[in-house]
C-alpha cells in the first residue's frame, strides 16, 4: 500500500504540474485583476520571439489560447479613428501574424 502511494506521489509531480496552469481571461489575471497567480515562472528568460508591427501607444495585449489580441496604433486620437488602430493576432508560440 505505501508503495502506491509513492507512486501516485511521483505521478502528480510529473504530470500534474502542466494541469495546474492558468489561463488568463482578463488583464488582471483571476477575478481581483492584481496580476496574482499561484505559477511559478522559469528561472531564467528564454525568449521564443519578438518583433510584430509597431505602435505609438502600448495598449494591453489580450491572450486567449494560444493567440495573442493586441491593437496597433499607427495615429494620435481623433485623428483616422479606426483606420489608424488595428487589431492584429500573432501566435503565441511563434510570433507568425495570423491576420
């Protein structure tokens, strides 16, 4: 019996810990929107990309799956509001704009 226990122990270790990650639906995080998560983060960077169209203001980006939502402004309010505003998707994993 004490030998199942260990080994349901080293199961939840190993697979257990994927299953636990959270998947932001706001910009704040849980439902306090403070940015708190019970994740820990790796130990060092390990950038996967970077670039993607420019913007003259940082809007917060949204993510949702494996996408990430983000306008870019290309023009100081009120001037060609929306045209100078897109909405671009890039893949999370990639940076590949999807449209």
């Amino acid at each position: 019996m004490r030998s199942n226990s260990w080994i349901g122990a080293v199961l939840f270790l190993a697979l257990g810990a994927p299953l636990l990650a959270d998947d932001w639906t706001n910009a704040g995080g849980g439902p306090g929107r403070n940015g708190s998560s019970d994740e820990v983060g790796p130990v060092s960077p390990n950038l996967l990309w970077s670039g993607g169209r420019s913007s003259i203001i940082a809007w917060q980006p949204v993510t949702s799956g494996r996408r990430v939502f983000m306008v870019r402004q290309l023009g100081f309010v009120p001037s060609g509001v929306p045209n100078e505003a897109p909405i671009v998707a890039q893949d999370l994993d990639t940076g590949a704009e999807l449209w």
